[in-house]
C-alpha cells in the first residue's frame, strides 16, 4: 500500500493446511513507514485536534494450530515487532516517556489460543459460528523494551435469513495488563472496528465491541451490506459503562469476484458521531 500521504505498508500473510487439514500454520511479515495521527488515549478524545507523527517498524507473526477433535483447534505462536516513533513535534503527547511506546521500541511475545469453528464457509458464512479465545505474554527478554499480557476473546454467529440474506453478530473483547506500548493497545475505528471513525481514534488499554451486519445478494454478482457497531474502550476494566459507548453504523456494496469462494468485492460508507469513512477491500470483515 501506498498512499499519496508518502504512507508505504509492505505486509505477506498467508495459511497454510496440511495433515489432511489436521494441522494449519498461519502468518506474516510486514514493515510500515506511516504518517499517522494520534487522538489520544481513551474513550473520550476529542476528534478535531490529533497530533502526528511517523510509525517505521517492522514484524513477525507466526502461529500454529492442530485439530484436538473436529472444528476444535488448539496451538500457539510467537510475535515480534520493532517500532521508531518520529516526526512528533515538540510538547505533544508522544514527545517524552509519559505515553507507553512513545520512544519506539521492540517487544517479542509468546502465546496460547483454541478455536472452534463451525461456520460453512470462511470467506462469506451463512450458518454457523466462530468462537476464540488467546492469550498472549510478551517478555522483556531478549532485548525486549514491554512486559505484558493481553486476553482476547472473539465471537461471531451468523444466522440464515433465507437463500440470499444473512445476519452475522460478532462480539470482540481484549484486555491487557502490564506495560503496553500505545501501538499495541486495542483500538476503535478504521475498517475492522468501528467503521465511520479514523483508525485509532479511540485507544486504551481494555476494548469491547459489537458488531451487527445484515447481508443479501440483491442481483446476480451484486450485494448490499447494513451494519451497525458499538465499543468504548478503557484503562481498567472497571471504567467500562452502559453510558460509555461509541456506535458508527452504515452500507456497503458488495461485488462476487471470486463465486466459488464466496469472495467479495467490499466497499463500505461508515458514519460515527463527529467522522464518517470510505473502505474498500476484499472479503468481509468478520
């Protein structure tokens, strides 16, 4: 990716199925070099004055899984990563050492996850679920600069409406405890969480999020997409509200490329309170 802000992403992933689809090996490499606005840390930042600053890094990831019965996976991974915080002008946020990642650094992580997964296809699901839950420990050793953990937890069904239209729920929860670098915090915005609000906009070290998307195939290789999503996010899990959630909601067009995966074409219009955003990418976002 590159973008006319001089925003380069270089990033390889891919899965891999052996065993007679036994066993998977998941994963990727990426570098970045990202002028980025930075909003703040919290569920209540303000939208009209971000601050910049330029993200160069570069990762690892790799993850292993094995079927411990049909549709119940169980493995686990590592992950390394390398950031340099630059460009941030003087006074900021992120110029000092009050804001955890401000000055870069690298962090190396190990971890544990299960999965089970019962959807009918995982490109475009019409029936089925998806539930997994990880945990992940990053260790000062080896040259390392943070010491944390993080808890993941995702949930998704979805719901047959008839031949053509489909329901899908998703839940996401994160939480971390430790010393966690603001770019490895959870975060609200962009096209994964929170369509409508720029990526990151809201930042912490706990999330929760539920997304509701409504999906039909409306003429031959077309289709139209209605969802709407809310999360707050918080430095301790006792903060979280009733009274503390974002929501953004919008439509998408979707265009069949691929029929016999089910892959699409996806273009949505996401609408926040104060943002709204354009995305366009390939397959679903859950």
């Amino acid at each position: 990716i590159y973008t006319l802000n001089n925003q380069v992403i270089v990033s390889v992933g891919g899965e891999h199925f052996f065993d007679q689809d036994r066993q998977q090996l998941l994963g990727g490499v990426a570098y970045q070099k990202f002028p980025n606005d930075f909003f703040g840390l919290g569920n209540d930042t303000n939208a009209d004055d971000p601050e910049s600053y330029t993200d160069e890094g570069a990762g690892v990831t790799v993850d292993y899984l094995r079927d411990l019965r049909p549709r119940l996976k169980i493995g686990g991974g590592v992950s390394i990563a390398t950031s340099s915080i630059t460009e941030v002008a003087a006074g900021d946020m992120l110029d000092g050492d009050v804001i955890p990642g401000s000055r870069g650094g690298q962090v190396l992580g190990v971890g544990v996850l299960t999965r089970y997964d019962t959807r009918d296809n995982v490109g475009y699901p019409v029936t089925g679920g998806f539930y997994q839950l990880s945990w992940r420990i990053y260790g000062d050793v080896l040259g390392a600069d943070y010491a944390l953990n993080t808890t993941s937890l995702d949930l998704r069904r979805f719901f047959r409406l008839g031949e053509r239209r489909v329901i899908g729920v998703r839940f996401m929860g994160v939480a971390n405890g430790g010393t966690v670098p603001f770019q490895l915090m959870p975060a609200l915005g962009g096209d994964q969480l929170l369509r409508g609000y720029f990526g990151g906009r809201f930042r912490e070290r706990q999330l929760v999020a539920l997304q509701s998307e409504y999906r039909s195939r409306v003429w031959k290789r077309l289709g139209l997409a209605v969802f709407g999503e809310i999360g707050q996010v918080a430095r301790d899990l006792d903060q979280f509200g009733m009274d503390r959630f974002n929501y953004s909601y919008g439509v998408g067009l979707r265009f069949l490329l691929v029929p016999q995966e089910r892959m699409n074409l996806r273009m949505d219009f996401g609408f926040g309170e104060d943002q709204s955003g354009f995305y366009l990418g390939f397959g679903e976002v859950f």
